[in-house]
DNA sequence: ACGAGGTCCTGCGAGC
DNA sequence: TGCTCGCAGGACCTCG
C-alpha cells in the first residue's frame, strides 16, 4: 500500500524518464478515481502537455505540467492498490485491465496509472488549488524543519490514540498502518495510548523510529505486499524487514512473545507486542 | 472536537 | 467445483 517511502521510490523512478517529456493525449478507462476534475478536462489538459518536474508530497506523486498557455499539477494519490509505471512496451492483457490512466509519451513510451481496486484518485490543481491542498496537509517527517518539539505539539494536541494520530494526514503525513504499526513498535508505545499522554522522552523516540523506519524503506524500495510496485515495474523489499505488520499471532523478534492483533483503532488491524509497547 | 460507523472498489482466501 | 462472504484499507463522509 503506497505510503511515503512507495511513493517516494516511485517518483525518484520516474523523474528522469518523465523530465522533459510532452504527453501526446491520455485515455481514462474509469471517472471515479477523479476527483474534482471532469475526464474531458483532464484529458483535454493533458494533450499535448510538457512534464517539467516530477515530485512527492505526502502519499501523492505530483506531476507539474507546462500547458500551452498555463501550468498546472498533476496529482496522483495511487490509495491501495494504485502504481505509476512507465511502459516501453504493449501491455499485456491483465496489464491492459487494470491500467486507469494511460498517456502516451514523445519518446514512444507510456506512463501508465495503475489501480486495481480504484480507492486511489486524480487530481488537476492550477497553482492556488494546489497550494490550499498543500497547506490543508500535515508536515513532511523527514523534513527537519520537523523538530522534536514541534512533532511533540502535535502529538500533544491530540487525546486520539497515538496510532490514529500518526496516520493522521492533517497532523503528519506520509504513515500509513504498516509503517505506524512498525514505528511503534520499534519505539516501544502502546498503539492505543492517548497521543496526548506521551512524554517528551517518547515524542522524541518515535520520531526518530518513524524517520529511521521511512529511511530504510525508502532505501528498499518500499514494502510490496500484493500490488505495489515501484516505478519501474519491480517489488519492493521492505517486506523482509517488517517486525510487526502481517505478523500477528507470530512470535516477537526481540522478546518472543506472541504478537497480539485488534481492530480497534480506527477499524484497520494493529498488530503489536505486549510486552514491548506497554 | 471526538468516536463510531459507512462508503468507495475488487481480488482473494476461507468456508460450506 | 462453485458459490457466498468477509476482509484488505486511505481518505472522506455523516451522525450523535
């Protein structure tokens, strides 16, 4: 599921093969991953257009485009199941099926949104749409301009639990349940403790767990668990260094402990060690 | 402001 | 084998 480090590998894949390019036309096989654009404005603006920069904000890859007499923001929250691949080849039939987006490049090639089950969307923001869609986001957490204190302000805002909290995108973004669910863990907090309730010392711990954990991820590629794939089509190998997510009932790999699990924060599964986060 | 629950979407695996 | 059903979940919504 594209959280910050699966975006991330995907826009660092992208960005030399899309820099510079111009788009011929685009097709959409479905509306509903559109949100606050119609399919013919979309494609209509996308015609012709030239890709000047290709970027990361949150969990949304940003494609900026130079039109003919404007620019405007490509952006593309890939959800679930979503990937942004790019095609030097014809797609195979299963390929063909699932790709939403497709937009030929000048180059021969094609850049392809992918999305199986569609909880991903497509957005088009000129420069003030964007700029109120970026402020209305949390700050990024590798960014050090991200301090401690700050990061403990927000957590102290919050009675919520800390896990909910964490994925929260108003407050911080780019954690999902998989990395949430690792964080803590590694910074040895009770996933249901009110955010508020942290301490200082514990504020700073998770932080630099959360940074830690992205990090690393970023540098695997990203976690690949059915469908995410990197911009290049590959998985991801993240997956082998999980310490807790989609292990439940498993034993901990620091104290041996069985691994609990619990729908009850935010309805999505928790997993956790009972004796490491208390 | 908060928590609870529903909605979108489809593939997959469990159970019968 | 073939069917139904619950689950996966990021973001957004409504309701109380």
């Amino acid at each position: 599921m594209p959280e910050l480090p699966e975006v991330e590998t995907i826009v660092r894949d992208l960005r030399p093969q899309l820099v510079g390019r111009q788009i011929r036309s685009a097709k959409l096989s479905h509306e509903d991953v559109l949100r606050g654009v119609t399919k013919r404005r979309l494609l209509t603006a996308l015609a012709g257009a030239r890709v000047v920069g290709v970027t990361r904000r949150a969990k949304h890859a940003v494609i900026d485009l130079e039109l003919p007499a404007r620019t405007a923001r490509l952006v593309i929250q890939p959800g679930m199941t979503g990937s942004l691949i790019i095609h030097d080849r014809a797609l195979t039939p299963d390929e063909a099926k699932y790709a939403v987006l497709r937009a030929p490049l000048d180059d021969g090639r094609e850049l392809i949104y992918r999305d199986v089950r569609r909880l991903g969307t497509i957005l088009l923001l000129d420069d003030r749409g964007w700029s109120a869609y970026d402020a209305a986001l949390g700050p990024e957490p590798l960014d050090p301009a991200l301090t401690p204190a700050r990061f403990a302000g927000i957590l102290a805002s919050s009675r919520q639990a800390i896990k909910k909290v964490l994925m929260d995108q108003r407050k911080i973004v780019g954690v999902g349940n998989i990395y949430a669910n690792e964080a803590l863990f590694a910074a040895g907090i009770d996933p249901s403790r009110p955010s508020s309730r942290l301490t200082t010392h514990d504020s700073r711990r998770l932080l630099k767990h959360v940074r830690r954990i992205l990090s690393a991820a970023i540098a695997s590629q990203g976690t690949t668990f059915r469908d995410y794939r990197t911009g290049t089509g590959a998985t991801g190998n993240f997956q082998l260094e999980l310490l807790v997510y989609g292990r439940e009932g498993e034993k901990c790999r620091v104290c041996g402990t069985r691994l609990a699990h619990t729908h009850e924060i935010d309805a999505r599964i928790t997993v956790f060690c009972h004796r490491c986060q208390q």
